[in-house]
C-alpha cells in the first residue's frame, strides 16, 4: 500500500510537475509543542515511505499559536500538532485550523478524541489517573472515582500537580461538563483540603513525592509514570484506573489538525491521515509510553502491562469549551 502511495506521488509528479503551484507538495511544514525526540521517527518513516519530506518547529503551544496568529496567510505552516484537547479547541477557537473531511480519520479516530467540526484530530491518548503506594494504600482503599479522593480519608496523603497545568483544567473541564459545577467545585474543595503538600510544577515531581513517602497518592498522567519506570524499574508505586465504577477514566490526547492557511494541505492531509496508520500508531505508544487513539493496535508492552481501562467518552472538545470556567473554579476552590 505505501509503494502505491508513493508511486502515485511520483506520476503525479511527472504529470503536473511542469505546472506546479509554487509550493510543492513533496514537503509539509509543521509546528509542534511536541519534542524532537517524539516525532522525528515518525517522520522520518513518513518520509521514506512517501519520499514527502517534513520540516518542523518545536516550541511550546503558546508560543507556537502566537506565531500561527501573526503571521497569518503568510505561515509557512501546514499542520499544527500539540498535546491536550484544551490546546487544540483554542486553536481551533482562534481559526487557526481548517476542517479536514477525511473518511480515514474519521474511521480509525474514535469520535470522543476528534473535533466534531474535523478541525483537529487525537493521535495518540493518555489518562490521567492515580499512582500511588502499595505499601500504604490497601487495594480496597483505592479511589473508584475522582470525586473519591475528595474524602477526609486521604487527608494530608494527596499529591497534585498545580491547576496552572492544562491537564488539570482540562481533567476538571471534563467533570464539570459530567457533573456540573457545582459538584466538581466540592470535589476540587476536597482534594485542597486532603494536599500533603504545595503543588507541584509537574506530574513525575508529585510521584516522587509519593515514593519519598510525602504523600500516599498522586493523579498524573499515564505515560510519566511509564517514564519513571524506564528509568527506575523498582520505583515503589502503582498505577490504578480512576472511575471504573462510573464514567470512565479521563483521558486526552496528543494530535494534530491542518492550519486554515496551509500551502500544502494535500501533503498534510498525507501526513495526518499516515499518523492514524497502523505503523504510526504503534510508534506513538513506544516513544512516549502512550496509548494509541485507534483501539485496535496494541500498546508498547509495559504499558499493555498495567491492564485495560474503560475511558470517559465525553468529547474532548468540552475540555476546551470549558477551560475558562474551569480555571476559575479551581481558583474559587483554592487549588493553586
Ligand atoms: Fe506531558
């Protein structure tokens, strides 16, 4: 199938090339909030298999919207990639992205990880959920739900990371849009009371804050406690699926959408549709200890190892709508 992508890439060539727009569509450009080190696999293996060569800018969202804002008609950038749905919807908010109506995408990507208005797209998933200490945490203990950790039980044994983090505004965005404000508003409430500590500035800080025995449990995206234990294999904590009794685990995604000035949209509508591909999918999982967004390809093996999970289905485009109110109701329930 890739030799016949790339074949009929090169008699389009031959046959056009004579006549082509200035901008070739034997290159795409891409801004990403993503690391080097996580996507120049995947392209690279894009390249080869479509001779369609990639260049990128790395830097955080922020800065990397800012630069798709000024520059306008004149971005050199076809396809914006970041991670968190919170990110995408204010791209998208901004009109910085433009629909893409690809029948793939829409087949392999599961509804609740997409833009209903096909501006972006989830490529790869994690969950936020808690790592905690077996040692201190008897299994019957453990939380079925996040409004379960609001419980005076585990005061002064919580660790968060701080609500400036778009995972957190995006993980309350969620709850609010399931449960309301005014019940999410409790439970934030009683997760500030039950802190060990300050918040932390990110999520491997909260975990080994848990295995230095400052507190018992942490809620933490999945792939940084896939990361500490690449790094330390005998790291005292576990990993347990919040909200399996009710609506599921919540997760986000990393993904991409193409820009609403895109020189090269057929190229990064390749690129796109070569994400959700099977390969590519698989690569996802094992550079960064993800999940893929297509349920049919099986996860890098340590992360298969910690079982499967049912994921909340409210559509991650709630996390956007309702970062706003979000932010300002983690800082009415003094989540700092
Ligand atoms: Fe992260």
């Amino acid at each position: 199938m890739h030799r016949f992508l790339l074949s009929g890439l090169l008699a389009a060539g031959l046959t056009v090339g004579g006549v082509a727009p200035v901008l070739a569509d034997d290159e795409v450009v891409v801004y990403s909030s993503r690391q080097e080190h996580l996507i120049k696999p995947l392209f690279d293996r894009f390249t080869e298999q479509t001779g369609i060569r990639v260049r990128y800018v790395t830097d955080n969202a922020g800065p990397l919207m800012a630069r798709l804002r000024s520059e306008g008609r004149n971005t050199p950038a076809d396809v914006f990639m970041t991670v968190d749905a919170g990110n995408l919807w204010q791209a998208a908010e901004h009109n910085l992205l433009a629909e893409l109506d690809s029948e793939l995408l829409q087949d392999a990507i599961p509804a609740h990880l997409r833009d209903p208005d096909n501006r972006w797209f989830g490529l790869s998933v994690r969950a936020r959920t808690v790592v905690y200490s077996p040692e201190r945490v008897d299994a019957d203990e453990l939380p079925g739900s996040y409004e379960d950790l609001a419980d005076e039980r585990w005061h002064g044994r919580l660790c968060l990371r701080t609500s400036q983090s778009v995972y957190n505004q995006s993980l309350i965005a969620t709850m609010i849009a399931r449960n309301g404000a005014d019940d999410t508003e409790e439970t934030v409430r009683g997760w500030v009371s039950n802190l060990a500590t300050q918040p932390f500035s990110n999520d491997t800080s909260a975990m080994e804050a848990v295995a230095a025995g400052q507190c018992d449990i942490a809620l933490v995206n999945s792939y940084y406690f896939g990361r500490l234990l690449n790094q330390n294999p005998d790291v005292p904590l576990d990993i347990h699926w919040v909200g399996q009794d009710g609506d599921g685990v919540h997760v986000n995604i990393s993904g991409a959408g193409i820009t609403r000035h895109a020189k090269r949209p057929e190229a990064a509508r390749q690129l796109l549709e070569w994400l959700a591909g099977e390969e590519a999918q698989s690569l996802f999982g094992a550079l960064n200890m993800e999940y893929p967004a297509r349920e049919d390809i099986t996860p890098e093996e340590r992360v298969a190892s910690w079982g499967t999970f049912r994921a909340d289905q409210t559509n991650l485009s709630e996390a956007g709508r309702l970062q706003t109110q979000a932010v300002m109701l983690m800082d009415r329930a003094g989540f700092r």
